[in-house]
C-alpha cells in the first residue's frame, strides 16, 4: 500500500496533467459538431477493426469444424453416386436405401508412410466405427488402398504405393483391364500389368477401377497414362499410370463397404467347387 501511495505522490503532477488533458478533450468533443463527429468515426474505424480481426480468428478456428462438416457430406454424395442407378435423383434419394450395394464412411488419415516399398497408411477410425478388412479407401482425387487390419478405435491401409498391392482396373475408353501394382520407384506412378496388345490405348487415357472389383466401385478415378511398355516375357503392355493423388498429401478419405461382397464371394466359391 505505501509503495502504491509514494508512486502517486511521486507523479501527482504528471496524473493531473493527464486528468486534466481527458477533461479538456471531453469538453471541446462535446461543444464541437466536427470534433466530435471526427472522434466518433475514429472509435468506429478502431472497433470496426477490432471486431474485424477478431471474426477473422474465428473463421480460422472454426475451419477443422468446417472442413469435417464438408467431408461427412462428400461422404454422403459419394454414397447417392455410387448407389445410382441410371435415373435422375430426387430429394427421397438424400435417405440411404437399405438395398444399396455401397456405403460410405468418412476417416481422417493419421499416419502416411510413402517412403518404403511397403507403405502402410492409419485410419482414425475402426471396427467400432464397422470398419473392416478389404474395404476400399479413396479421396476425392482417386483410390488411396485398400484396410488392412483393424482395432477398435483405428485402421490401417495397405496404400497403393505397396509392392503387395494389387487391384483391378482399366482403360477407361477401351474397357481392357489389367492389374494395377507399383514397381516400388516412384511415389507419383504405378503400373497397370498385364494388358493385352490388342487394347487400344494411348498416353493421356484415363486410368480407373474395373468392374471386376468388389472393394471399390466402377471408375473410381485412378491416373492418366504416361508411358507404355511391352513386357518380353509376357508379350503384355505394361503401362506407367501418373496417379491422380499426391499420396504424400493426405487428409480426409472415405471407406468404402459393399455390402454384397460376401454374397458374390460365396457364390462364386460353391460354383468352382462344385462345377
């Protein structure tokens, strides 16, 4: 207390000057029409800035908020595309049917090897969330793998720059089809093996998922040719496909499940056992 008193003796002369300064601005102010209204556009100018800066932040805090809420409906637009058949969609299609064949279910990439010839990718989603094994993962760009294992609360993704991978796909203008693998080399290519010489096919054609597939759907978007090789064992093409994603670059991405995957598999097992 006595610190707080020998500091307003100490500059008693300096507070009243101040106080008498405020006064004095006050008052002309207030008898002015010009100072005043040059004050009053002052403070609005100052506040308008302040509030100004401060919605900004808040726009920038609400964008992880944002951004959820654009996935969960990239998921649910994905799902009515994958699920149309050739008709217009009206607003009853907005409901999910329970005989649609795919459901979509969107997941944030929390791990993202590329740097190995084995790349795995992490899920923060996971069996709780009905995740399982051989469900196709995509982004809006084009496939990203296929879940490998789960846990509870998480899963992982063979990515598609894994040696082990394989999944079908094809041309798209032509409709020849072959298995896409990568060669381990570049994190931008993989390699579509084992396309007949009598494809047509050029550099520029779009590359994406055949039908043969039952992890993801048709056409999923996948890459463009960039080079086309013949394999001399094989007398196949063997064709270098630019991918469409930046797999080092990876967000949200959406999980795919056909619910008739099963049902094929199964089918089409008895049929070869019991020919």
């Amino acid at each position: 207390m006595q610190q707080i008193l020998n500091f307003l003796i100490k500059n008693s002369y300096k507070m009243l000057f101040l106080l008498l300064l405020g006064i004095s601005l006050i008052l002309t102010i207030k008898s002015h029409s010009y100072h005043r209204s040059e004050y009053i556009n002052s403070a609005n100018a100052i506040t308008g800035g302040v509030y100004e800066n401060i919605n900004s932040m808040n726009e920038y805090l609400s964008l992880k908020q944002k951004n959820n809420s654009l996935a969960e409906e990239n998921a649910r637009l994905k799902e009515l595309l994958f699920n149309k058949k050739d008709t217009l969609l009206n607003i009853k299609d907005i409901v999910v049917r329970e005989h649609d064949k795919f459901t979509i279910r969107k997941a944030k990439v929390i791990k993202n090897q590329f740097n190995t010839r084995e790349n795995y990718l992490t899920l923060n989603i996971g069996a709780k969330d009905s995740i399982k094994t051989d469900m196709g993962v995509i982004n809006d760009k084009g496939i990203v793998g296929i879940i490998e294992k789960t846990s509870n609360h998480f899963a992982t993704v063979l990515s598609v720059l894994n040696t082990k991978s394989r999944i079908n796909a094809k041309i798209k203008n032509s409709e020849h089809f072959g298995s896409l693998a990568w060669d381990g080399k570049n994190v931008g290519y993989v390699q579509l093996m084992d396309v007949p010489r009598l494809a047509s096919l050029k550099k520029g054609d779009s590359i994406v998922t055949g039908a043969d597939s039952e992890i993801f759907p048709e056409n999923i978007p996948i890459g463009k040719i960039d080079k086309v090789y013949i394999d001399k064992k094989t007398n196949y093409y063997i064709i270098n496909v630019r991918l469409f994603n930046d797999m080092t670059a990876l967000g949200y991405v959406y999980v795919i499940e056909n619910k008739l995957k099963t049902e094929k598999e199964t089918l089409e097992s008895q049929t070869e056992s019991n020919p």
